[in-house]
C-alpha cells in the first residue's frame, strides 16, 4: 500500500499526462468535439486503479460523443502512461464526466436570481422603516 503522499503524487502526475494526451496525443475526432478539461484523478491505495475524471464543454451529443471516444481511446492512454510514468505496474484507466462546474453555475444562477428577487422585496422594507422613522 503506496503511502497518501505517493497516491496524491502520481495522481498529479497522471492528471497532467493525460491532459497533454488530450490536447496532442489522442487523435479520436471525437474526442475533439467538446471542449475537455480533466478536472480530478482518483487513484487507488494500491495505485492498480485511476478513475480520471472529465469536463467537457459542448451540448450533450458533443458529450456524449466525447465520451465513447475517451472510452475507446482508454487502452492508448494507458499504453502511454505506462512509457511517461515510471511505475511498476499502470493502473487500470477509467473516465467519469464530471458534472459538477455545471452543477455549481447552475446554484450560482439561482443565487443570483433569488438575489434579484429580494431586492426589490428589501428596497421596499427600507422605505417604510425611514418611513416610520420620520413620523416619530
């Protein structure tokens, strides 16, 4: 069992192997339909398995392009991290969307727009708090 120093090491590093991959290595046109980012790596205690996770900008066809073209491109990325990452033995690859930047602007916007609702709710609170003010 590799120590979290060493797990948290080699998932850096295999974090920024595959995004090089992604932005030269990988020639699967699909892959290029959205917009890729990886956003986190995960990898076992063991360092036998790295679940590598993907943001991908575009509609959800472009999506779920991308995808099928990451999954079929998984037996390239982990013949090439095994030649850039010196390791006993490569961990498995797997590639998991991750949704949450979508997730996150999604709660922003809301906040923004409970914000501008309250507005108007609190101007009007104000005026007759300096309303009842001045009478007294």
């Amino acid at each position: 069992m590799a120590t979290d120093r060493r797990v948290s090491r080699v998932a850096e590093l295999i974090k920024r192997e595959v995004s090089q991959m992604l932005l030269n290595g990988i020639k699967d046109d699909r892959v290029g339909t959205g917009m890729v980012s990886v956003t986190d790596v995960d990898v076992s205690g063991d360092l036998q398995h790295a679940k590598i996770y993907v943001s991908i900008y575009g509609s959800e066809e472009a999506k779920a392009e991308t995808m099928a073209g990451l999954k079929s491109a998984t037996g390239y990325v982990k013949r090439e991290l095994g030649a850039r990452v010196r390791l006993r033995r490569t961990p498995e690859v797997v590639f998991i969307e991750d949704r949450s930047i979508e997730r996150g602007t999604k709660v922003l916007s809301l906040l923004n727009r409970l914000q501008e609702e309250r507005k108007p709710h609190q101007e009007d609170q104000y005026h007759k708090d300096e309303e009842s003010y001045l009478e007294d």
